[in-house]
C-alpha cells in the first residue's frame, strides 16, 4: 500500500502542472469570436471616448453656479440639444439648454439637472423653466475621456475578454484582435471493456469519459479530437498515442494505476514522454499522470467517469486556461457551511460532491448520498465539491468549508 504521505498535495501537483502550461501563439480573430478568451498584445486606445462632455440624464444643461441662490431658479431655455446633434448656443450665466441623455454638453454649461427636478412655465409663448434643485459641478455629466483616452493602454496583454471589453473593442473601431490560439487535444479511453455509444455493448459498458472530456475541452476554450478506444495491449495503446502527434494536449482515461494491464505509463515513457508527476494525494483521482514531450503535455487520467471529471477540474482545466492566455487559473472556491456530517481517514484530500444551496444567509452545501467515483448520477447532481482537507478526520454540522463550484454545471 503507498504511504499517502509521499503522495502530492492537490495546489503542489497543480503548481507543477501550470508550470509546464504557457500560453499558446497567437491568432487574428473578429471580435465577437474573442468572448471568453484572452489578449495576446496590449489593446492601445486609437480613440478618446466619449468624445466630449456628454448628459447622463435628459434633462437641463446649466452653470451650477445659477443654482446657488434661492429655489426655484427660474432661467429662459436656449434650445433643445438632442443625442446625435451639435449645441447652437453658448450657456451664459442666468440660461440653460435643454438636453437629452448622450447629448454633447454646450459651451459653458458645466451641469444636468434632471427633467424631474424641474417645472415649465408658461410665459407667453417662451420658453423657461423652473429648476428645483442646486446642483454642484460635473453633475450628471459623463466627462470626455471617461472610457479611453487616445493613446493610452485600454485592455492589457492577457486581460480576459467578457461582453463589456468586446463593447469596449468595437467602440475603437476593431474588426478583429490577436488572441492565444485554442489548445488542440486528443482524447483516447483505454479498456478491453468499453464500447461506443453507437455499438451494441454485448457485456461491455458504453465509453462516457472520452466524449465528456470532449465536452469539458470545448467549455474550457480547447478544441477536442477523439482517438477512440485502444484495447488493453501495449501495442494498441501505443498505436493510439502514435496518432497524438500534433497536439498541443494528450488526455487518456484508465490504464494508470498498478494494474497488470495498466499501459499508459509505459507507453508513455517509452515514446518520449517525462513524466513530471504520478499520483496526487485526493479522492477520487489519485492515480494522476502528468508528462511533456516537447510542447505537447500529456495527462492519464484515472478510469472512472468521476475521478475523470473531478481530475480534469482541478489540473487539465486550468493548464486549458493558461495556455489560452489566462493568469488566474484555479478553481475558484467559495466559503459555505456543511449541511450534515463528513468523517475519513486522514492522508487524502477528499472532494466531496455536494448540492450547495443559498439560506439562512450564507452558502450551505450538502454531501450527496453515493461518492464513489464510479458513479456519474451524483456528479450530475452536484454544484459544487467539497474540499475536505488531507489532515481533517472529521467535518461537523456548520463548519465552515471550502466550496469548488463546478464548470462542468448546466
């Protein structure tokens, strides 16, 4: 039995793992084809934007300094400014403009007050209002400038692009930026006793790990490629892995652990392949391989569809991120409490599937009644894992824990 003590903990294997994973080169792509990946160059603003002083409300374009006396401040209306128009008219002390919202702020106006803090008065056919409201400098007004400035640095070299920073991108004028290409991964299952989907099984089980792997490669921004199913004979292992040339990352499942037709790591070593580490001190997932030939990365997963899963959550999807360009890669972790009770031995770092649910103010997750790594039911049922440290023993009602939510979640 392996001492759990010479086993590697679950952040130094995950250190190891990012320091082989650099991002890839580059690639042009359009802008709308960048949501969700990252900047491979500085983005420098072509344009100061918005371009002048502009309304943030519709409303009265004044001199705050009118506003200072008594209320109301009855003042005469010089015109209309719309979005999309040029003011005609000076703000001079003792007038305003109307304005509506977006709208180029007039010459010596330096203020909005809002349509809802003012009145119209009738007066023979002119126009004045009645302004309720003292307002100071810069009130609703969005300052030219306030979204870029020509020249300066809009989005730094790997800055993660969401909806906003694509908005951000267009309103320069971009077509198409420069981001780390996709990963390319091959995906190989391994097992005399799988099948496809598509084939009768005739006492085999159907192949779930490869084409979830695909699914988990793709919603972490890589690009999969299945290799099938090699059977459990060195020979057909290495065929296999002979056709991974090419691949910025080679996933297998099974074929890992000790057993007497367990290849993966032989085949592996005897292709080239270094191996960096074998074997992370958790559940489920213990029998991890992680290996590099030139700038490829290999990873053997273990066989069984949740320690697949759950071992590409916590190594293959963040090494996916880094190569994409990304700087913070780990599994984000909340805090919440333990509904229920969590005993093992010590040694292993365990994570725990739960259902964490929002009530009584806080986070509390749940442990779902079947753990073992087999079983895909709790894994579809589970929101977050449940990270039960290496040392504890025992997790009581309440406790405070620590909370992975999952990518893997509709």
């Amino acid at each position: 039995m392996t001492d759990a003590a010479t086993l590697l903990p679950e952040d130094e294997a995950r250190a190891q793992v990012l320091a082989l994973a650099t991002p890839l080169s580059s690639e042009w792509v359009a802008v709308d084809e960048g949501l969700g990946r990252t900047l491979a160059e500085d983005i420098v603003a072509q344009r100061t934007l918005p371009p002048w002083d502009n309304s943030a409300m519709d409303g009265y374009a004044v001199r705050a300094a009118d506003l200072a006396g008594p209320l109301p401040v009855r003042l005469p209306v010089l015109e209309t400014i719309y979005a999309g128009a040029a003011p005609h008219h000076e703000v001079r002390p003792g007038t305003c403009s109307r304005i509506m919202t977006g709208a180029p702020l007039p010459v010596g106006a330096d203020a909005v007050v809002m349509r809802e803090r003012a009145r119209a008065v009738p007066d023979g056919g002119a126009d004045r209002v009645d302004l309720t409201e003292a307002v100071e400098a810069g009130h609703f007004v969005r300052p030219r400038g306030e979204d870029a400035r020509e020249g300066e640095v809009l989005l730094a070299r790997g800055t993660p692009l969401g909806i906003p920073e694509l908005g951000l991108l267009w309103a320069q004028g971009l077509g198409a930026i420069a981001v780390p290409r996709r990963p390319r991964v091959a995906i190989l299952s391994t097992g005399d006793e799988l099948c496809r989907a598509d084939e009768p099984p005739r006492g085999r089980i159907v192949d779930t790990n490869a084409p979830s792997l695909a699914l988990a490669v793709r919603r972490a921004g890589g690009t999969p490629s299945l290799l099938g199913i090699a059977r459990d004979t060195r020979d057909a292992v290495a065929e296999a892995l002979g056709r991974a040339e090419g691949f910025d990352v080679v996933l297998t499942s099974a074929g890992v652990s000790v057993g007497e037709r367990d290849y993966v790591k032989e085949v592996l070593a005897a292709l080239g392949v270094q191996q960096h580490l074998w074997r992370v001190a958790i559940k489920p997932g213990k029998p991890l391989v992680v290996g590099q030939r030139g700038g490829t990365l290999f990873f053997g997963l273990p066989g069984n569809p949740t320690s697949s899963l759950v071992t590409f959550e916590l190594f293959v999807r963040p090494a996916l991120r880094r190569m994409l360009g990304h700087v913070d890669v780990a599994p984000p972790r909340v805090t919440g409490r333990l509904d229920g009770r969590l005993t093992k031995p010590p040694g292993l770092a365990h994570f725990v599937r739960v259902t964490a649910a929002w009530r009584e103010g806080g986070l509390w997750a749940k442990p779902l009644a079947t753990q073992t790594s087999g079983a895909l039911r709790s894994a579809a049922a589970a929101t977050h894992l449940l990270r039960f440290p290496r040392d504890a023993s025992s997790l009581a009602h309440g406790d405070l824990v620590e909370l992975l939510p999952l990518s893997w979640v509709a």
